[in-house]
C-alpha cells in the first residue's frame, strides 16, 4: 500500500556536538513536576490571533521567513507567510514574537501512551493517558502516535480530539501489537484490530538478540496482506536488515526502528525508496537500554528534570540497579548498536529516504517529552542539519504517519505551534528554549524561569 507523498532529499552538514555529553543549562524550564497533571488552557476564541514579527520555520524544509506573521483563528492556521504579504484580521489580537521563532509543535511519530506510572507499567487508563498527553504538549510534542498497547481510552481520546478547545498532545493509536500463533490466526487478529479503528496496525519482527522466538515469514505476510485487506498501514518493529528487507518485500508501510545488526546497504535504501517508506530512528530507545548502568548526564538538566518526578531519580540511581544494567549482556549489545543505528540514520537520510522523528518514548525509563529533544539532538550527532530534523520532527513526521491536519504551518492547518526564543537552526539544541506551546490555537499555561 502507498500513501505516502514523494520524497525529499535532504543536504548533509554534519555537526560535531555530542548530545550525551552536553551539559549546558536549560534557560528555560516549565512546571513543576506536581503541576504536570493539571493543564489548562486558554480557551479558543472566535478572536483571531496574529503572531508578527516571527521567524517562521513551516516545517515543509522551506527557508525561513523573517519577519513572518501567521494568523491563526478557530484552532486553525488562516494565514502565514512574510509580513508584507499576510493582511491582518482587524479584529485580530497582535502577538509579537520579536524575532523569534515560530514552528510547528514536534510530531512523535513512535511513542507509546497510557500504560506507565513511575517505572512500573500496568496503569493505562485516561487519567494517566491525559496526564502524559500533558507531559508530552509541555515540551512541545503536540502529536504523538502510540504504536501499540493502545485501550480504549486512548481510541476514544483519538476520536474526541478534533476540536479547537484541545489543550493536549494529540494521540493516534495502533491498538494491540498483534502477535500471532500462525497466519489464520494473523487474519483474525488484524480482522478484530481493524474493528477498532487503529491508525496503524503494529508487529514486532526480532528475536530480542537472540533470546526469544521470531515471528516467521508466513505469518507477517498474513499480517500484511490483511492489514492492506483494510487499508490500515502496517508499522513494523525490526532490528536485523535482512528480516526488514523482507517485510518491506511483504508490504509492511513503516519502519518503527532503526536496522542496528549491519549497515543499510543500496538494495535496502533501493526497497525503502521504492514505495517511499518512512523509516524512524529511536535512537532514544538504545540510550535507554544501558545508559542506567551509571547516571546519566542529562539526570542534571533542569530542562530534563521539570518534568520528571525524583523518586524516579532515585530508583534509577540505585547502585544495585545500575551494576546490574552495567552487567546485562542484552544492555551492552544494544549500546554496541547505538553507532550502527546513527550510521545508518546519516546513510538513509543522504540517500533520500524520509525520516520520521521518533523515540519509542512512553516505557519505564524512556521519558515522554524530554527523549524527543534528546533524540533530535542525537539525530544531529549523527550529521543530520537543523533543518532535517526539524522537518523530520514536524512536516515529514505528520505526513509520513498520515496525519493531515498538522505538522507544518500551511493555510488550513491546526494551530500547533511553537515559540522558541534561540534559533534551532544555529543548533538543533536550542529546541530546549520553549517560550510557547499552542495546541489547536490554544496556549498552553507556562510557568517559566
Ligand atoms: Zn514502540
């Protein structure tokens, strides 16, 4: 199945910086921990509003504008472009941005939702889906696509989200992450999963290093044939290239995961560009395998601790703990497949495949909000330029997951936007200075430093 629009190629200008060993002080930070849970919002008005004097990055991988004015109204974006070409509303209520940077909200197109407390898991319900929803639209992810575990709570907060009072992250979900015992039973799980309205269908392809059992051939192929059956794209989580090779032989519509066994060769980018897959790098998701053997520099970021609780500091800084990540062999291995994964993230991306910025966030020890930075801090580590991974994190993202209605700042669009005091063009790690999130034209409550 083919959905997705025609790639772009992106220009290479790799940057030297280490995200994992940056310890540059957040200039800005939000909430408290305990005020995480208790967002509001103002609520949208029929007044329009317009943003002047902004430098306006659309998330498209156009060249910024300055000065900009977009006009939102509705919960929707009615105009952007340079100021002398956008008319003002008379009845429009000025925001000037005094040259700062207006971009669309980040789309995480691999998170998960709804189903984690703590480090424990085992608490889905919508209090808590909210609460990270929350969490997430704080530090500028106003959409965000759960890729498996999915309740229904969380399809029912999908369902009831297309409305200009929003003041969360957007959620789009896949439903259970099917696991089937043979491929008659592969058609009858996607059958009952389709039911349901997923905006993806979701399996996992992996053998966990060798150490479990590995979906076979026949039944993926199941999988796909159904989920096109339903025209529901089908999400694969994969780690070796060969296994993704042939899923992309078998139709699979995304790759959640980076190859991390071996380099990603002309016949894998050749299968990727062919039905122009989008590929997500979840590079996150490595760190957080290992990176607790020991604590981890960002445990002393403001920007990372505004929205985490300390107690989950402190289990993590157990000694007990950390000696026992530092002795997993699963844990090293992983940490060995981190440069893989970022080689092959640089590979892909120069060969014109689309990257989706994605994290896997939403797991004990995988932090909703902050990982999606850390990511693209990371995605520039791997050589990616500012503008990539700003338009992987926004337009490419939201496109690549099918999402419509946001991701870039285009005439017609939701008002998900973000205001950014430096420029994250100078260096992707200024996304750490948030001023404004804004959700369907809603300005999120910001208490800041
Ligand atoms: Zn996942």
């Amino acid at each position: 199945m083919i959905r997705f629009s025609a790639s772009k190629t992106h220009p290479a200008d790799p940057s030297k910086k280490s995200a994992l060993s940056s310890g540059s002080l957040a200039l800005y930070f939000f909430c408290s921990a305990s005020a995480l849970g208790a967002i509001g919002s103002t609520t949208a008005t029929a007044q329009p509003v317009a943003f002047t004097d902004a430098r306006i990055i659309d998330g498209t991988g156009a060249e910024p504008i300055y000065p900009g004015t977009l006009v939102i109204n509705n919960g929707r974006i009615v105009a952007a472009g340079a100021a002398d070409q956008v008319t003002i509303p008379a009845d429009a209520r000025l925001l000037s941005l005094g040259g700062h940077t207006l971009m669309p909200g980040l789309v995480n197109a691999h998170g998960h939702a709804g189903g984690v407390r703590g480090l424990e898991s085992g608490h889905y319900g919508e209090e808590n889906l909210l609460r990270q929803l929350s969490l997430y639209a704080d530090y500028g992810v106003t959409s965000v696509v759960s890729l498996g575990d999915d309740e229904a709570e969380g399809f029912r907060l999908r369902d009831s989200q297309n409305t200009p009072s929003l003041n969360r992250a957007r959620l789009f979900v896949a439903g259970p992450v099917l696991n089937p015992a043979s491929a008659e039973q592969a058609v009858a799980l996607v059958d009952q999963t389709a039911a349901l309205n997923p905006d993806f269908i979701k399996i996992r392809v992996d053998d966990n290093l060798g150490r479990t059992p590995k979906m076979a051939p026949e039944i993926y192929r199941a999988v796909s044939e159904r989920a096109d059956f339903h025209d529901i794209p089908l999400a694969v989580h994969t780690f070796y290239q060969q296994d993704t090779k042939d899923l992309l032989r078998a139709g699979a519509d995304y790759v959640a995961h980076s190859v991390r066994d071996s380099h990603v060769d002309d016949e894998f980018v050749g299968l990727m560009r062919a039905r122009d897959i989008c590929y997500t790098p979840t590079l996150t998701r490595e760190v957080s395998t290992y990176i607790y053997e020991s604590e981890p520099a960002f445990f002393s970021d403001p920007f990372f601790t505004a929205g985490v609780e300390s107690e989950i500091l402190d289990t993590l800084r157990e000694p007990e703990r950390q000696q026992r990540m530092a002795q997993n062999s699963a844990a090293q291995q992983y940490k060995a497949a981190l440069p893989v994964a970022m080689t092959n993230l640089k590979l892909l991306a120069d060969a014109g495949v689309r990257i989706a910025m994605g994290t896997d966030s939403g797991p004990a020890a995988r932090f909703q909000g902050y990982f999606e930075h850390l990511e693209m801090w990371m995605m520039q580590d791997a050589g990616l330029t500012p503008m990539q991974i700003i338009q992987s994190a926004t337009g490419d993202a939201a496109a690549c997951m099918n999402l419509n209605d946001t991701g870039t700042l285009e005439v017609g669009k939701w008002a998900d936007l973000l205001v950014l005091s430096m420029d994250p063009l100078q260096d992707i790690r200024n996304t750490r200075s948030i001023e404004q999130v804004w959700i369907a034209g809603n300005q999120l409550p910001r208490p800041r430093f």
